[in-house]
C-alpha cells in the first residue's frame, strides 16, 4: 500500500513549513499565538463548507494530516484554541443551526474565543451517561439554569466559553433527558474554576463549580434533550487527524529515550534494546494503520482500538524513559527549594504524565466494553 502524499500535498507542506519557521516561537504569549496562527488563516483547515466559509482556509485531508505534523516537527506552542477548532466546529457544523455557526465559528477561527469541554463528572467520568449537572429552563425568558459540577476540565482557566452537556429533562436516566449548550465562563459568583494539581506538579486540568449559571436558550445545541446524540457525535471526532501528530510528538520523545539509552550504556542491555526496537516498530505500525483508515468508513470500534493503542504505548515509553534512567530516575534535575520544590526532568515528567493515558478520553476498561458490545455484539454490561 502506498502511504505517500501527493504534489499538491508536498507543496502545501512547503508553505505550512515556512510559516511555520517564520512565526513560530515557543516563547509566545499563547493567547497572541492563536490570534497569530487566525490571522495566517491556519485555523479551521478543512472545515466543512456546505453552510459557510468559516474557516480560512480550504484543505483536504491529506493537507489537514500535512498541517498537524508540520506542526509538530516544528515545536510550535501548545494550541490553546484546538477545543474549539477540533470538538466544538465540527459539532456546530453538523448539529448547529445557521445562527450557531455564524456566532460562534468565526471567533474561533480568528483565534479570538476559546473553549473548555464540560462533560466528566466526579460521579460520571468514563461513564459519561451518568452525568448530574441540571439545566433548568425559565418559563419566563426560556433562558437555561446550569448547576452542577464538571471536573477534569482542560484549559477552562482560559477558557471563555463552555459546551456543556447537562441533564434538562426531570427524572430522566442515563442517556435520556440530555442537552448540549453553550454556557459563557464568565459569570462571576455562577461559574467556578479551581485548579487540579496532577503529579507532574501542574495543573492542566479543572474542576468548574456552576451554580445557576445562565444559558441563552438560542444557545442550545440540536434540539432540548437530544444532548446525547450530540455529545457522541463530538467524541467520534477526537480521535481524527490529531492521531497523526500526536505519532510525530511521540517519535520525538522515543528518540530522546533512544538518545540516553545510548548515552548512559543502557542500550547495551539486550532486554532493554528489545522492548527500544519494540516501541519503534509498533509506532510506526500505529502511523500507518491511522493513514490506512483516513478518511475511510470506520467501524463503531476504531476509535476505541486507536485509543487502546497509544494510550498503552505511550504509558509503556514512560515506563522504559525511567528504566532506561536507572537509579537517576529517583533524583530530581536540580536540588528542591521551598520556592521550587517540585523539579522534574523530561523523562519523569513522561512517566508521571503517561499514567493518566489509560484513563482520560475513556479508560481503557471503557474502549474495551465497546469493542465487546459494539463489535463483537457480546452481552452487554448490566449498568444501574
């Protein structure tokens, strides 16, 4: 089979590599570089146009696959807007009305609004049916009460809006009675955000406390209580074109492992050299399966399957960037301070971080309960 990309392809990657070479700067304020990378009209490749030109700039597949892992090789900034740019346009683009995409998309696409994603809950993590956060619409003026609690909330502390899949039908259960709005994040006294702090030491992610936070009603996504078939349809995006750069950072960091492995002597070690050799063959198995299945028609498993990969893969080159470490894996890159008490190397920082890929954007014991019942048709779990 041939993986390679066309002419057209190949040019595109010539423009997006010296835009990139040229604005590019890891020191950018990262508000200024979303704004940046809209003016460059880099955001919104290739969405769809059958409602408006949004986006600013048409691409196909291929050039959207080229763009990402530009993208990646060149070490731009970590992406503030990709909530928006990659869940929620996509979304309002097949769900949304006219009035939806014309508020919201534009914004996006200049690199002006940014989006968090509420749907995890303390009680509804992975099981994402069971989530508690009510919405209560006002006879009065039809706009929407949010209150409830989300948590593992990516970048709400800078979000400026959320979409926010809340329960607005009474005593519905499970997947019934769900709605997705769009709810502004600032609402002082209503919306909450406090900081979680992971074992890295950062904190990426958030809980959002909403306690009656106002929802317009012309800002509810597809239809009162069809919030369950939106949400679905949102996820089914997440596991996209962004696999394809996410391969091309993961390279990055197995040859920085392969690199000290060679450094310290440990490649010599045949166990260890075996399980370097095994990731690489395997990432490279992951890339071509991913350009394999693009853009084809996918079984209701694939997403899951594709999670199941990286997210084991990517947990096992932690493990192996300590192993190959040794004893100096328990030492910290500089002596701790009362003021800077929590340093890290780049290889501790993989092996902690890795821990959660087997659990954010559905555990792995999730992936696999859909293989079984969406795939192989296998009874389903008894679920309360």
């Amino acid at each position: 089979m041939d993986f390679a990309f066309g002419p057209d392809d190949e040019r595109f990657r010539t423009r997006a590599r010296d835009w990139l070479g040229e604005h590019a700067n890891g020191s950018a304020d990262r508000r200024a570089w979303e704004r940046e990378l809209g003016a460059g009209g880099w955001i919104g490749l290739g969405w769809d146009r059958t409602h408006g030109t949004y986006g600013n700039r048409p691409a196909t597949l291929t050039q959207q696959v080229v763009w990402a892992e530009e993208y990646a090789r060149a070490g731009a900034p970590a992406r503030l807007g990709h909530i928006g740019e990659n869940l929620l346009a996509p979304t309002l683009l097949a769900h949304g009305d006219d009035a939806q995409r014309a508020r919201f998309l534009p914004p996006v696409a200049r690199g002006e609004e940014l989006w968090c994603q509420g749907y995890s809950e303390p009680g509804a993590g992975s099981d994402l049916a069971g989530v508690r956060t009510r919405a209560v619409r006002d006879p009065g003026d039809g706009t929407y009460r949010v209150t409830g609690q989300k948590i593992w909330t990516s970048l709400a502390q800078e979000a400026d809006w959320c979409f926010v899949l809340a329960r607005t039908e009474e005593d519905s259960h499970r997947h019934h009675g769900l709605s997705f709005l769009l709810v502004p994040m600032d609402q002082p006294g209503r919306v909450e955000v406090r900081p979680i702090r992971q074992l890295t030491g950062d904190a990426e992610f958030n809980e959002v406390f909403f306690d009656g936070a106002v929802a317009r009603a012309e800002h509810l996504v597809g239809g009162a209580g069809q919030g369950w078939r939106v949400a679905m349809g949102l996820l089914a995006t997440e596991r996209g074109v962004s696999t394809l750069a996410q391969q091309i950072g993961f390279a990055r960091e197995l040859d920085r492992v392969v690199r000290l492995a060679l450094r310290t002597g440990a490649a010599a070690d045949p166990v260890l050299r075996d399980r370097l050799i095994r990731q690489w063959a395997e990432l490279k198995t992951m890339r071509w399966n991913a350009l394999r299945t693009l853009g084809g028609a996918q079984d209701p498993g694939a997403p899951s399957v594709v999670k199941l990969l990286w997210g084991g893969w990517h947990q096992r080159l932690g493990e192996l960037a300590v192993r190959v470490r040794g004893a100096a894996a328990a030492l910290g890159p500089e002596r701790w301070t009362a003021d800077r008490p929590y340093e890290l190397d780049d290889a501790q920082r993989l092996f902690l971080f890795s821990r959660a890929d087997t659990i954010y954007g559905g555990s792995d014991e999730i992936q696999r309960n859909i293989i079984a019942e969406r795939v192989l048709n296998l009874p389903k779990e008894s679920r309360g």
